[in-house]
C-alpha cells in the first residue's frame, strides 16, 4: 500500500516516546507511523520532514526598496 501524495502543508509530525519512529499524519487520511532501522535515522528524518514543513508554511513575502523620481519635483 502506497501513501497518498499529499501537500506538505497538509502533513502534520508528532514525536513521541518510541525511539525509532514518529507519527505521520493527513487532515483528509489516515495516520502512519513512520518506523526506522535507528534512533538517529528517526531524528534525521523527523528533523529534514520538520524543517520542509516549516519553510512550506512560511509566509512567501519580499521587501524591495523603490525609488521614485518625479519629472519637475525637487526631492
């Protein structure tokens, strides 16, 4: 059975006491628990997960400075 492929700003992570594996989940399916050989691949894993998600819910916004010059106005 495949997972869906889902937004990352749909998906949502929760640690919890297992050592090797964390709780992967969809507002729309099902939950999976992500299960991993070890500890430090868990933590790898949760922690690259984590920041993508983070950085996909970051509001997308710039600040650009402008310069604007009138003909015929001293500025």
């Amino acid at each position: 059975m495949h997972a869906p492929l889902v937004s990352l700003e749909f998906l949502w992570l929760s640690s919890n006491n297992c050592t090797n594996s964390f709780l992967l989940g969809w507002p729309t399916t099902r939950n999976y628990i992500a299960h991993f050989s070890t500890e430090r691949e868990k933590s790898d894993w949760f922690e690259k997960l984590n920041s993508a998600i983070q950085r996909r819910l970051r509001p997308k916004s710039t600040t650009i400075g402008v310069f604007v010059q009138i003909e015929g106005r001293q500025q």
